[in-house]
C-alpha cells in the first residue's frame, strides 16, 4: 500500500470513513512527514542560513499540534459513534497564512503583524471544520501575498521548491504549493490575485484552482487586492481539487461579492467526461508581449518545451473526445501586466493603512514624537521591502492628478480584457468555446534571486498569462503536464468561463485520467526520493 | 457712505441615520451612554480580512431624504474609499460616495418666520461610514469606536442662504423634516446633525461671490447664528480696512463662543478616491423605489399648507400644528373623530395638549390622552355636560390618571345640572341670602349679574350650566 500521505484526500478520507485508518493516525502519519522534510519554520529571527536548510522545504510558519489533534480525535470518536460527519472528515490540510484563524497567530508574513491573534476565523475556514477536514499548520508566503516566488516573506528561511531545492516554489502561495508537492498534507488552501495559486502549483508539479471571484468567501482573508482576491485550493489530484471546492465556495452574507449561483457537485461531474467540450486555443497565451524600450509592443515565445506541452495536451483532448478551436484571438492579454501593476497597487496599498502599528501587530519601540511619528516608525520596521514598494507605487498611482492616466486606463484595459473573454465563451459567437488551454507561466521554477536579477522576459512576465483570469474574474486550473527536460514541473492552464469550474474540472481531470500511466508521473520529488 | 453687502451662504450637513445597526456590520449603531468600544466587532475596528456589507436600511433612509429633497436618483450609485491616515478610521479609508451618490441636486423650500418662503437647492446627498471618537487627555489620545461606522448621509446645500437667520431656520426645518421622515434623531448637541458653514460675502448689487471661508464644528442651531453672524462681521471688517479676504478654515469653539482660525487656505488633501472593491453598487430597482414613495409621509411643509387651505386653520395654528409628526398626526386624528370646527380643536391643542407636553417634556404620542379623549372633552364641554373650565381640568386628569374621560367625570360628578329646578332652588336661596346687592343691581347696577351667578356656580361647585342659571337669575332679579 502507497504511504498514507502520498494518497489524496479523497482516498485518505474514505479510509477514514470506513474506519480503515484512524484520522490520529492519519495526522500523526502527516506531522511527521512535515518533521522529516520541512525543516526548521521560518521565523522573524535574523536569518543565518545553516547547511541543512538548504535541504529542506521550510513550506511551514506554524503547526498547530494540540488544535489539530483535538480536531482529528473529535473526528475519530464522532465515527466511532456512528455520529454523521463532513464529507472531509479527518482530512488534515495546511491553510496560507493570510486566512484568519481564531486564536491562531495569524502573520501575512510580515513583521507588521507580530504577534497578532484574529479574533475571528474566515469564512473559508469555518467551512473547512464544518467539512471535519483538519487544521494543522499555517504555511509560509509572500509577504502579504506580494511575489511570485514566496522570496518576499519576513519569515526566514523561505520556502524551497520540493523539486529542484535551489529554486522558489513559485507564489506567493510557494508555502502551500511545497507542502502538497512534497506530501505535508493533501490539500492546502491558497489564494490567487494574478497568479499566486496557479504559478506555484505549476513550478511544483500539483494542481491549484483558481474559482470565478463570488465563487469562494473572501471574508477574513487579508486582502491584497479586492477586486482580485480569491480563495481556493492545492492538491496533487484533479479529483481532491473538485472535492475541497464543494465545501468551500457558496454565498456568504459577510461577502458582498459572493453570488447565490448554485454549488455544482463538482466531484461527481468530473465522471461526465469531456466528449464535445469546445477547448479553445490563444496565439495571444503563446507568447508574450511587452513593451519595448521605444514604447512599442513586442513579443517573446514562451519556452519552448511549454509551448510544445500545449499542443500536445491540445491532441490529447481531441483525442478523449474534446473540439480543438484554434486561433481564438484574446487580443487585450497584452494589457495584463500593466494594467495589474496599476490597480492591484492602487487597492494595495488602500488594504495596507490599516496596518498602523496601534491596532494589532508591530508597535516601534523607538521613542516617538507624535502620532504620525508612531505609525512612520511602526510602519517602518514592520514593512518589508516588497510591502514598501507597492505602498508607494501604489500611492504614486492613485494620485487625484493621475486618476485618468492610471486608474481610468487600467480599468478601461481591464474591460477590454472581460470582453475577450465574453466573446470567446458567447455561447452565439463565433467561438463558442467552453474552456480555454493555456501555459500556466511562460517558463518553469526559476533559481533563487532571479525574480529580481534576472532581465528575462519570461520570469518579469510570469503572470502574464493568470492575471487576465483575476481582472476577468474567470475561473481557472493549473495542472501538471509533464517534467522539463532539466526535471522541472510544467503546468498547464485550463480556463473557462463564470461559475463553469465543473468544465475546468472535468477537462483536467480528462487528461490526467489520460495520462496516469505516464512516466514523467513515476518521477517523485527530490525531497520523496 | 457704507457700502452694504450681502453674505452668501452654502451648508454642509452630516446627518446620522437612526439605523438599528452600522452601515456596514451588525453592531449596535447608536452608543449613547454606552461605554466606550462596546459596540465594535472585526469588521468596523478594522480587522484584517473583515469585509463590509451594506446596510439596507441606511440605503431605504437615505432614499427617503433624497426625495424629500426632489433629488434625482441615481439607481445604481457606487462606494468609494477615501484614504487617509488617523486613529479613529481604523481601515485607514473611509467607505463615502465620491462621484456617484445616491442623490444629485434637488431643493428644500422651507419658510422663515415671518411667512416667506426659501427656496435653497441641494447639491448632493452620499452615503458614508462615521469615524470614531478622539478625545484627548493630557498627553494621551484616547479613540472609542463606537462611532466607527455609523451611516451618515452628507448632505451639501447651493449658495442660496444670505443670512444666518435663513441658515439657522434652514437647520430648524431640516431637523423637523428628518424627524418628521423618521430617519434621524437629528439631535445636535449629540451631533446626530453636525453642520459646516461656507460663508462670503460681495457688495450689493455684485454678480461675483467674494472669497469663502468654511465655519466647522457648529453644533448648535443658536451657534450657527452667531458663528455666522461673526463670520459676516469679520468679513466686513476686514473690506472696510481695505484687507482681501483669504481663504480659511475657521473652527467655532463653543465653550468661548468665538471663530478660531484653524488653517489659511484649504490645502486640498488628496484622498485618492477609487471604487471600493468589498461592495457591489448600491442597486435600487424601480420597485424598491416605488415601495419607498408609498412609504413617504406628507411632508410638513406641504401638510403646513392643507391646514390652512382645506382645514381653515389660521396660518400660526397651522404653523405650531405640524411642529412635529405626532402632533400633526394627534391632531388630525381628534378632527376626524370630533367631526366638527378645526379651530375649536386647534385652539384646545394649542392651549391644552401642547401646554402638557412643554410641562412634561413628553411628546404628543408619549401622552396618557389620547385623540379619541380629547374629542370627547371639547364634545362634554360642547353639550354643557361639563363647562369649559372642566374640560380643561379634565384633560389633566386624563392625563395624569389614564383613564378616560367620561368615567372621571361619573367617578367625580363633575356633569353640569341642567335639572332647571335643583338651579332655581339655589338661585332663589342665593337672592334671598343677598337682600344688599339684590337691591343694587335692581337700582341699576347689573354688573352685578356676573357675581350672582358666581355664587351659585360656587355653591353648587361648578356643575350648574352658568347660561342656565343667568337666564333664571335675571328672571328672579327682576321679578321682585
Ligand atoms: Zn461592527
């Protein structure tokens, strides 16, 4: 029998449920997974790199031992007694260290939020205990969420990719991507803005899904940009993604934003199979496009093993029965990066002034002036650099006097980019497609210090291709096709329309179902090996 | 010669909404008396992850002020955030309307005083989240949230006003209109109405506004007066000395009663408005709407106005009658019930209920009486059950026991005897028992006709029907 925690969570909760295992036993199973590859958490603590570091994950900030043992005996003994229970009962996950927890320490990974314990759990995780499923830890991120790499937190050390240690594991949701990649738990909860679940669940070879804004409560998840933000979760399988989004997404008063549109069974969909699905085809997701240093529009291929893993994912689906559409123009994804720039700053660096150091978290102990002098203290030493950068940026941008050439622009270029969409998915247009294939990023996990350093088109431009998704508000799924010819996981994307994450769901779990056999499948991380 | 000149006056108001709950989360929205941040919850002291969602009925309230004020309507309006930096907006923003309120221009007629009538229009009407409360003591600030989030409608007025009389009596008649609507407290001293004043003033007869300086922090309706009036002078002042007015800020400080200058010219802060993400827009569907105009009272203007064409009243009567709500409603409740002359019913309100509800300090619904009481007494007194003076003991009675009018006056015998012979008995004894004045009045004193029957209302304690026994009196004193 494969090892209890290589199974996925569906199988792990079925066992549970037939009292096959014990959800203990499945926790402690877990936990030690976590001892034996994780390494030590990082910490606000100045950060001295030691040798063995550099041979573990570090995907935790915290483990909540007592809480989740508590959790997994309540479950055990509700089996026992014949009790009813969630469908993910005894399941144990990890959740990003944005989703407020109750009494749990709570960091965004940042300084600024010392200390700090929510009053109150999101609304995302309030459904996961209501599943049964068990919290165990709290895992590492970009600082608030702001990267692509999990490079920016202030917690030392970072997350290592499980699958090349001396490259990011993408993100920012790099902590929960490295804890599912490397069996820390089958499931951890993410969130996406432009790309921070479905990047890393590319660079670590899982799957991560990104539902329709409205889909999943944003309620008590620290904000990075509103409009954006969503919730959702990694898991190595198709099926366990379609299972964990069930019980998360549905209407919650507390969101505003959230709809009244029906939750589709989605693991008992993926059975219907994908015969007639129309799966459309973007040169405009091929390539990428940028401005150059005139100011015109230019373009780069994406790697070419990613661009090859498209096509043959796109004779795959016509093989299982899908229509290929190609040539399906998604004209305005050019605008993706500017226009994401602008407006997840602008909404940024709104969400971030709460943070005053008086509240909650950081408070200098430098002697102060004033008020203002706290909170400019404060805020000094809580910030990290990244926080910084988009606090200003963000300022600089939403001035009154530039609310045209910014603002207005961004948004404007944000409903050209709803149109493409619009467009392609009209059920009476010329396309009528149901789902788009896409690259998941123009290239693999990159090395450590390249997001910076590097002048590559390819790692500026990582997001180019899930930003749209987060202005359309689209849903959308990264899964894992393949290994680069350096051994590194490659993603694909399939996106689809609003509210249509049964389609996504199907069509990805179509291709694995399709190529389980396959041998790149039999290769495991380096940090399994 | 003096040059006269005429002010020019522009109101900004912030008016609570007397919503159970906050704009935007579950809390109590009105902490008077409570302690100090006991009414937060994550969402209004600004948790991180805490999301807004919108009161609806602060959107039904503010909709009922916007057409009040014949606004157009903007059915789909938009939240904004406005970001700035202070201690009591715990979120760093604060959830307003910018450039899409829920409502755009209108007017507010009211009348002055003496009878005329003001026309000041409206410039627009948004929705937005209160901060909280600052106070300092010594060294320490000291924030209570309570007020955090607490729905407001800002209000802003044309520069229609000239004087601080016109803008003190626009206040009075905002505040009648906002309780009469049932949407606001509107009580100043405890800023459920709070009031900024733009003033300048330009010579007679000059198309150009001069410079405006903006008043803060009024919070009175006698301090708008004189914090005008100040303001006014100062201004003249300072033309007569040949200085240009600048462009200020001018705080009112209420404990010295004196204009402060708090900043030259207002450096616009720039509080880099955009669409707050956390909350859809305010969507109003022509059915909601058409739900609120059913649900619209007669205003007191309009209602000042059929007192007087359709119910006769005399312009003052009508005036004091539609003061408030409930005694407008009191009223034209005891004149469907009694069915009979409007001034006769006005003049008992007037002299009766309102002197009971000045005594008390109760307001008409608040009162043991109730409008069916009041028709039956001025009926009694109509039918000489009772005599006036009765009555008006009667409604106190009423009052103070709560039990109804014809019972007090069984329980207490106060009917009139119109029983001619029990009141002949006693005239007949009153002229006997007084042979002197009997005998002046026949020697052509009749005045003393008054004191006669005095005497016997006196003796048969008020009950007798005074008419009645004047008739006889007059008959006895002349007989003789
Ligand atoms: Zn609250």
């Amino acid at each position: 029998m494969t090892e209890l925690i290589e199974l996925s969570a569906v199988e792990q909760a079925a066992l549970i449920r037939e009292k096959k295992i014990s959800s203990v036993e499945l926790l402690e199973a877990t936990l030690a997974q976590v001892e034996k590859v994780d390494g030590r958490s990082g910490s606000l603590e100045p950060y001295v790199e030691q040798p063995e570091d550099l041979e573990k994950v570090h995907a935790f900030l915290l483990i909540v031992r007592d809480h989740a043992m508590a959790k997994a005996k309540e479950v055990d003994r509700k089996i026992a007694a014949g009790e009813p229970v969630g469908a993910l009962a005894g399941v144990p996950y990890s959740a990003k260290d944005v989703y407020c927890t109750k009494g749990i320490r709570t960091t965004a990974a940042s300084r600024i939020l010392e200390g700090w314990k929510p009053p109150y759990s999101s609304t995302v995780i309030e459904k996961m205990d209501q599943a049964d499923a068990v919290l165990f830890g709290k895992v590492n991120l970009d600082e608030f969420t702001f990267g692509g790499t999990t490079e920016t937190t202030a917690f030392k050390p970072t997350v290592r990719n499980p699958w090349a240690l001396d490259r990011v594991p993408g993100g920012s949701s790099g902590g929960s991507a490295a804890a599912v990649s490397a069996c820390e738990g089958a499931i951890s909860l993410g969130t996406d803005t432009g790309g921070s679940i479905r990047e890393p669940a590319a660079f670590t070879g899982i799957v991560g899904l990104k539902p329709t804004y409205g889909r999943v409560s944003r309620y008590g998840v620290i904000p990075f940009a509103s409009s954006m933000d969503t919730m959702g979760p990694l898991t190595r399988t198709v099926s366990d993604s379609a299972f964990v989004l069930k019980e998360i997404a549905g209407f919650d008063p507390r969101d505003n934003t959230t709809v009244r549109v029906p939750v589709d069974d989605y693991l008992a969909d993926l059975q219907k199979g994908i015969k007639g699905l129309r799966i459309g085809i973007s040169p405009d997701y091929l390539k990428i496009t940028y401005l150059d240093d005139q100011g015109n529009y230019a373009s780069a291929p994406v790697d070419p093993e990613i661009e090859a893993s498209v096509w043959k994912a796109a004779d795959l689906f016509r093989d299982l029965g899908a229509e290929i559409i190609e040539d399906v123009p998604m004209s305005n994804t050019k605008y993706s990066v500017p226009a994401y720039f602008v407006i997840s700053r602008i909404e940024a660096y709104s969400n971030l002034q709460r943070f005053d150091g008086l509240k909650y978290g950081h408070t200098t102990q430098q002697s102060v002036k004033d008020m203002y002098d706290l909170y400019y203290k404060s805020r000094g030493e809580g910030f990290g650099y990244q926080a910084k950068l988009r606090l200003l940026t963000g300022m600089f941008a939403s001035q009154e006097k530039f609310y045209e050439k910014y603002y207005r622009r961004a948004q404007r270029a944000r409903a050209l980019m709803r149109r493409d969409f619009d467009e392609a998915f009209n059920p009476q247009g010329k396309y009528r497609i149901d789902a788009i294939l896409t690259p998941s990023t123009p290239s693999p996990a990159f090395r450590f210090g390249d997001a910076v350093a590097s002048d590559s088109l390819l790692i500026q431009f990582a997001d180019q291709f899930t930003t749209p998704m987060n202005f359309a508000g689209t849903p959308g799924i990264s899964f894992p096709c393949g290994l680069s010819s350096s051994g590194l996981p490659i993603g694909l994307q399939i996106t689809g329309y609003d509210y249509c994450e049964s389609k996504i769901l199907r069509a990805a779990f179509a291709y694995e179902q399709a190529t389980l056999d396959a041998d790149w499948r039999k290769i495991k991380p380096v940090v399994l090996r | 010669m003096t040059q006269e000149y005429i002010a020019t006056i522009g109101l900004e108001t912030h008016i609570q909404l007397n919503t159970n709950t906050k704009a935007f989360c579950s809390c109590k929205a009105d902490s008077w008396g409570d302690a100090p941040n006991t009414n937060i919850c994550p969402i209004c002291t600004g948790q991180p992850g805490a999301l807004p969602s919108t009161n609806q009925a602060m959107v039904e309230k503010a909709l009922m002020l916007c057409l009040a004020m014949n606004s157009d309507i903007n059915m789909d309006s938009f939240f904004d955030r406005k970001n700035y930096l202070y201690a009591d907006l715990p979120g760093g923003y604060q959830v307003t309307q910018n450039d899409r309120s829920i409502g755009r221009g209108g007017y507010f007629d009211f009348l002055m005083d003496d009878g005329r009538e003001v026309r000041c229009h409206i410039h627009n009407l948004h929705m937005e989240e209160d901060a909280g409360k600052t106070k300092n003591e010594g060294n320490i600030r000291l924030i209570d949230m309570n007020r955090c989030g607490v729905p407001l409608v800002e209000m802003v007025t044309m520069p229609d006003l000239h004087s601080a009389d016109e803008a003190a009596t626009y206040l009075t008649r905002l505040r009648q209109l906002l309780r009469w609507l049932g949407i606001s407290e509107a009580n100043m001293e405890k800023a459920h109405l709070r009031c900024d004043a733009n003033v300048s003033i330009a010579p007679k007869g000059s198309t150009e506004l001069g410079k405006k300086c903006e008043i803060k922090n009024i919070n009175s309706i006698e301090a708008v007066r004189m914090a005008i009036n100040y303001e006014i002078e100062r201004q003249i002042r300072e033309i007569n000395a040949g200085n240009k007015i600048e462009q200020w800020t001018i705080e009112w400080d209420n404990d010295t009663q004196e204009l402060r200058k708090m900043r030259s010219k207002e450096t616009a802060a720039d509080y880099r408005y955009f669409r707050e993400p956390n909350l859809m827009p305010v969507h109003i569907s022509e059915e909601f709407l058409e739900s609120i105009k059913n649900k619209m009272p007669e205003l007191p203007i309009q209602r000042r106005e059929r007192f007087i064409s359709e119910m006769g009243l005399p312009s003052y009567d009508a005036t004091v009658l539609t003061a408030d709500r409930d005694t407008s409603d009191f009223f034209e409740a005891v004149c469907n019930i009694y069915d009979g002359d409007n001034k006769r019913v006005s003049n008992w309100m007037m002299n009766e209920v309102l002197r009971i509800t000045n005594e008390t300090g109760c307001a008409v619904s608040e009162l043991k009486i109730t409008a069916q009481d009041l028709a039956d007494i001025i009926h009694m007194v109509d039918q000489k059950t009772i005599n006036t003076t009765t009555g008006k003991n009667l409604v106190d009675m009423v009052q103070s026991s709560g039990k109804r009018p014809q019972l007090l006056v069984e329980e207490h015998g106060l009917g009139l005897v119109s029983d001619d012979s029990a009141i002949r008995a006693m005239c007949t004894k009153i002229v006997s028992d007084n042979p002197k004045e009997a005998a002046s009045y026949r020697n052509g004193k009749e005045s003393l006709i008054g004191w006669f029957v005095g005497q016997v209302m006196r003796e048969m304690r008020g009950k007798a029907d005074p008419e009645k026994a004047k008739a006889i009196l007059l008959e006895l004193l002349k007989a003789d």
